[in-house]
C-alpha cells in the first residue's frame, strides 16, 4: 500500500441519508471517524458531499409555510447546515474543514481552474479537510457540472489524487441490473471503460440523488484517464473508507489507464464544454488515433457550431462519433475557409496564418482509441 495517499471520497445523498429525506448524522459521525483515522495516519482526504437538499428538507420539516419548496430553496437551506455538520463532526477529532463550492465556469475558464487547484492543494497540505459541492442555489443549467459523480472526477484531477471513492447505494457495478436480475454478479476490477460496460449502467439507484452509475462511469473514465484510480463501493457498510484505503478487496475497482494525460490534457479533458465540432475524414482519424499526429486543415470535412480560435471543440468521425478533442488555432468562420486544404495554403486563402495545423497535438486528447 502507498504512504500518504491523497484520497477523494464521493459520498452520495443515498449514504448520507439511507436513502430517506433527511440526513442521517449516526452515519456520518461513522464516515468522519474513518476519515479522521486515515489522516492521523497520514492520509489527505478530501470529501465531495451530497445532502444540500436533504439538510434543507430537515431544516424546513417544522416550518409552517404554504409553499411548496424547489430544489434551489432546499439547497439554499441546506448548503450551510450541511457544511455546519460536518464542521460539528470533524471538530470532535481536532480536524478544520474548508468548503469549496464549484461550477463548471471555474472550470472552463483556465486562469480560475488553477485557481482552484491552488486552494484546494493549499488547504490539504494545511491538514484542512476540503468538503466539496456544486454551488446548487444560484447554479444555472449552463454551467452546473450537473452531479457528484463528475464534480468528484474533476476534484480528483485538481488534486492530483491517487484515488476516488464513489460511496453509493450499490456493492459496485454488476453485469445486469442486481434490482431486476437475482443471477447478476459483481464486476471486481475493470481495466478499460468500453462501450459494452456502458450498456450496463442504468438509471438512478435511488430517488434522492441526481447520479445514477452512467455518471458513475463518466466520472471514472475521466478519472482513470488522468491516473486516478477509482473505486465505485457501498457507503453504509462497515469502515468502507478504511477497508479501502487498506486497499481490501471490496466494490468495483477501475484502474488508471495506460494512456494517462497530463498538465494542460488534463484541463482539455476534465474542464471546458466543447463549442463546436468538426467532422474528419478516414486517413485524419487514422492519424490522430494511430499517429499521435495533430489535426490538419487537410483532414477537416465539416464544420459543426460557432466558436472563436482557442475555443474547444470536438473532432468527430464519419460516423458522427466523438474521437478527441482539443483547442482550436482558427475560428468556425476561417475553418469553413480552410477545410480540405493543404496547409501551404491556408495563408494564401485567409490573408494570415496562425499555424499550420487546426489543433496541435500538444492541445489535443484522444477520446476513444
């Protein structure tokens, strides 16, 4: 077993709550126990927290209104009852906690991502205990990271964790749906996230929270793709945090990918929403998937979307399937300009030329090889 990991644990509303309405605190003095103990033995932890909404309904159970509540209220309610429990919790061992509320926009926006990395670094190398949510009362549709399961993905990433626990209602991933097929088995360690797994992976497990193991799997294919080793595992059973740690046979365990990517890959992977997309032909795709290449004019057939130069976009094959992505040199515009020519002339087309491919091969990651 490693020394000193760096440890994200993912706790669903389902493992807060036992998948009741309200925050069930007997179990979380047991998950902060856990934790406390990792980190007196010299474990970073870091906890991405659901519950907002089921600490708001517990909060306004009593509360003589008429209304009837969203989820933006509850989560306003609730979001610092949350934050105050834990705070309550963990200071019963002596350990300080710091929130950090995140949306997508810091982490598309690159200056904020790094931001973010510092104070989340800053904080676990003080031996202050990150707790991690969406900001869930004034987060619009546009730029929600939208479930705990990905927000944990990317805080993994952010932290250059060496593991992430996705605590859920589930003992793991299993070959069929365990709720529908008695003879369903338990899937132990996975080595690549392919299409077949994700067939799958079904809806919501429960009715409280907002992840079912579709975004499970989104958020340890990004994970393990950035070296993050990610295991997916039932929250209320006994010392689950620590039997993990003590790396015991328990849940589905995802191993980091062979090809890992790093530095400003991992922003290009983990961070911004794709503007557009471009269609490429055969020998593009075979170059970029089979070449480490990067993406010529020559290759491009079709353009997809609006988006200025160092914008993201999608490379998508004839089959309109997602193969890499990356940053931009050129605009939608000058790309429908340039599609299908050699590069020696695309300056003689534009006037100008901002180099001679459309994405680098330094901004770009492969999807799906």
């Amino acid at each position: 077993m490693k020394n000193n990991k760096t440890i994200v644990v993912k706790l669903g509303t389902s493992v807060l709550t036992g998948n009741g309405y309200h925050l069930d605190t007997r179990h979380m003095v047991e998950l902060v126990r856990q934790c406390a103990l990792m980190m007196e033995q010299g474990h970073k932890i870091i906890l991405v927290s659901s519950g907002a909404i089921a600490a708001g309904r517990s909060q306004l159970v009593n509360h003589k209104s008429d209304l009837e509540y969203d989820k933006d209220v509850l989560a306003a309610v609730g979001q610092s009852n949350l934050i105050q429990t834990w705070q309550t919790l963990f200071n019963l061992y002596n350990i300080p906690v710091g929130q950090m509320l995140l949306t997508r926009a810091d982490l598309e926006d690159r200056e904020r991502y790094l931001r973010a990395k510092h104070t989340l670094n800053s904080l676990i190398n003080h031996n202050i205990l990150p707790i991690v949510n969406e900001n869930d009362a004034v987060c619009i549709e546009e730029i929600k990271v939208g479930d705990n399961d990905n927000l944990s993905a990317l805080t993994a990433i952010l932290a250059k964790a060496d593991e992430l626990y996705l605590l859920t209602d589930q003992s793991g991933l299993f070959s069929c749906d365990p709720r529908k097929n008695k003879d369903a088995e338990l899937i132990s360690t996975v080595s690549k996230i392919d299409n077949k797994l994700k067939s799958i992976a079904g809806g919501s497990g429960s009715d409280v929270g907002t992840g079912g193991m579709a975004t499970k799997l989104q958020a340890a294919e990004i994970a393990t793709r950035s070296g993050v080793e990610v295991i997916i595992a039932k929250g209320r059973e006994p010392n689950i945090i620590t039997d993990l740690v003590n790396e015991k046979t328990v849940g589905t365990r995802f191993k980091v990918m062979d090809d890992i990517v790093e530095g400003r890959k991992q922003w290009i992977l983990a961070g911004p929403t794709a503007l557009g997309s471009v269609i490429v032909d055969d020998g593009a795709q075979n170059a970029l998937l089979n070449k480490g290449s990067s993406l010529l004019a020559k290759g491009v057939l079709s353009i997809k979307g609006e988006f200025n130069s160092s914008s993201l976009i999608e490379i998508k094959n004839l089959n309109d399937k997602t193969i890499a992505k990356g940053i931009t040199s050129y605009n939608s515009v000058e790309l429908q300009k340039i599609k299908g020519l050699h590069s020696e002339d695309i300056k003689k087309e534009l006037g100008f030329i901002n180099g001679t491919t459309i994405i680098h091969r330094d901004d770009l990651v492969v999807i799906e090889n």
